[in-house]
C-alpha cells in the first residue's frame, strides 16, 4: 500500500459501499510489525522477538462465483483485477501494478498447496508504511490469505498460512525474506512479543514489561529489498554454513566461529558472528522481557544495532543518528534500527509516560540533523490476521 490513511478500516467500507452500493460480507485485517530484536537471523534458522502492531492492511469483501478477484486499492487510487485460473508468475512487481502481485502470489501459493479458491472483490487500504521495516509486505499477503480463507472456507492455521505468504514472497515476489514476518503478521497477541524459533517454527508470546512503550521511528529513508544487498547477505551467509558443513548459522557456535575464523575472509567472519550473537541476545532479550527487566532489554537493543552497524553492514547513517536521538531522550532503555536495514525504521524501548515527549524530541533532533521528515509514533502490540 502506499499513502497512509488515518482510518484504513472505515476507508474501505465507504469505498466498497460507493463501487458496490452496499455494505461489505466481511472485513479482514492483518498487521504489520516491528521486530524488537533477532535481524537477519530468520533465514539463518535462528531466533526473533517481533510484535504485531497497530498498523495494518484492511479488506473490506463479498464471495463471488467467477473465478475472479477484483480489488480497488483505496490508497493507491487503482483497480486490480485477475483471474483464478492459469495464474502464472509475470517476475518482480512492475511499478504501478506491485501491490496487484501480491495478491496473485498469494493466491497462487494457496492454489498450489492444494486449496480450491473461490474468487472475491472488495477494496482494500492499509496504514502500514511500505519499504520502512514495518511488513507492509506480508500484511498484504496475510490480508489476502485471511480474505481468501473466509470465502473459500478454509481452515486458518496461523502457521500454515504464514509459509504460504512466505512463499508468494520468496518465489512470485523474488525476495528471499524468512518466515518471521508472515509469522508474525499471522500470529500476533495483543499486549505481547513473541519469540519465534524460525526452524521448528516454535514460539512463545511474551508478555511486554509494565510501564513501557515500544516507540517506532520512521527516519523517512526508504530501500528496495528486491535491489538491495538483502539477498547478498543471505549468500554470504550461507557460503559460511555451507564452509562449516552445516544446515544453517544456528547451528555455529561462537566457540566455533572462533576456532576456525582463520579459514575464512574477515567479512565472512564478522557477518557469521552477528548472526551467532544476535540469536543469543535474542533468546536472552524474551527472558529480559520476561521478567519484566527492561533495562537489560534495552542494553541487548543497543548491542544489537552496534552489530548490525559494524559487522553485518546493513545501518545507513540516517538510522545510526535516529538512533542516537533516540537513545540521548530521557527515557528510552535501548534502541536501535529493525527490519533489512539501509534505511527505514529504527524501535525504542521508552518509560511508557514518557514515550510521546521521546517520540517528539527524537523525531525533532533527527530532522534538525538530518534534513530529514521522520514519522515517529507510539506502537500497541495487537491480534494477527483475522476478521475485524
């Protein structure tokens, strides 16, 4: 989705009811996420601590009996219309047509698992901002999947589904993004994190520590995951798995690493010690978390971002000084940039009182900085996908 609109759910009421004159069968949602720590371990087989947030991508719907989905993309100003039958992968996204593809994706992994769809139109908008770290992506795909689910009456097994959208991404799509954000997108709980093992698919929802705030700050700066360095990171990693004769990192210990660090490149080296590091501050992050210590849950952040900065390279420096902003406001415990990285978003851990004036005096200094426009706002940990 593109623009914003303050109120997605209410924009794609109205809008069904002026194209279709009457009110909607159903409204599906499915929410973004910002990842409070775990990055770029998901395809590494490791660990992640995300949460579903209050943003979202919202379908307003009726069944039909044609075969065909038609969607009117409120907020991009557009009419997509496709056939169920002889979907075929057409490449990478065009530019006006992007949004248009997911969809198809989505459908076509559904279809492809074995699942007979019937078609749909409806409208849809979404207040997820896109390329921000956020999963605007995936709660496109789980959107669709939860609207595909209720007129085709299928079963809604937040794991499955959560593969499925996984798969429109890898494979329709063309980026190689792990499971953590279609997972989360599918299983969100409302007030919590949840800690994901992105092997066995295990995972636990974590309560958020009393009297604090997540805060998300958008530094304005946006990146193309198809043309970034997102899918070299995943090569390199996996040169370096492959090197230790293993499935994945998850399974390198830094003793290991350690060991043998004089067989391999010094970038080979410092990308496979982020991933090793990064999953245990993650394991040790839900248990911060757990117990309510938000404080070292903070510390863990602000060591997290040092590694994504210095050994897997993928900061930019407007999210390194939307960081420092961040950490220099009373206030905040920890932060430090989520999502692929080279731009987008940075997350904070605030007091909870004093997470709007963090909010407001990060987002001033960054702009003061920078020269950039920020969006900074306070997150509220929701539900996934399901039907509002």
């Amino acid at each position: 989705m593109s623009d914003t609109p303050t109120d997605p759910a209410g924009a794609v009421r109205r809008a069904f009811r002026g194209r279709f004159g009457c009110d909607p069968e159903v409204l599906v949602r499915a929410p973004g996420r910002v990842n409070l720590i775990g990055e770029h371990t998901d395809y590494n087989d490791g660990f992640v601590l995300p949460m579903a947030i209050d943003r979202a991508v919202w379908i307003a719907l009726r069944s039909t009996d044609d075969g065909h989905v038609r969607v009117q993309g409120v907020d991009v100003d557009a009419v997509g219309e496709f056939s169920l039958e002889n979907l075929r992968d057409s490449g990478p996204p065009a530019a006006l047509e992007g949004w248009l593809e997911y969809l198809k994706g989505t459908a076509w992994a559904l279809q492809d698992a074995g699942y007979k769809l019937k078609g749909w139109e409806g409208a849809m908008a979404g207040d997820v901002p896109i390329a921000a770290g956020l999963s605007s992506s995936a709660a496109l795909e789980l959107a669709t999947a939860r609207a595909f689910a209720h007129v085709s009456d299928l079963p809604w097994d937040p794991a499955a589904m959560a593969l499925l959208g996984q798969r429109a991404e890898n494979v329709w799509v063309g980026v190689n993004c792990g499971i953590m954000d279609q997972m989360i997108s599918a299983s969100g709980r409302a007030g919590h994190a949840f800690l994901l093992d992105c092997r066995t698919l295990a995972g636990r929802h974590v309560s958020l520590p009393a009297g604090t705030a997540v805060v998300v700050l958008d530094t304005g700066t946006r990146r193309g995951l198809v043309d970034s360095a997102y899918n070299e990171r995943r090569r390199q990693c996996e040169t370096v798995s492959a090197h230790f004769g293993v499935q994945a990192l998850r399974d390198v210990s830094a003793a290991d690493l350690a060991a043998r660090a004089g067989e391999l490149a010094d970038m080979s080296v410092r990308r496979a010690r982020h991933v090793i590091t990064e999953n245990d501050r993650t394991v040790e992050a839900a248990e911060a978390l757990a117990t309510g210590d938000a404080a070292r849950m903070g510390e863990l952040m602000n060591a997290s971002h040092a590694s994504l900065r210095d050994d897997f390279e993928v900061s930019s420096e407007a999210l390194d000084v939307m960081v420092e902003c961040a950490r220099a406001t009373a206030g905040c415990h920890g932060a430090r940039m989520t999502g692929a990285g080279f731009g987008g978003c940075a997350v904070a851990l605030a007091e909870a009182e004093a997470a709007e004036a963090l909010a407001r005096t990060a987002g001033d200094a960054y702009r003061q900085a920078t020269g950039n426009q920020p969006q900074v706002y306070v997150c509220t940990a929701t539900d996934g996908a399901g039907i509002a």
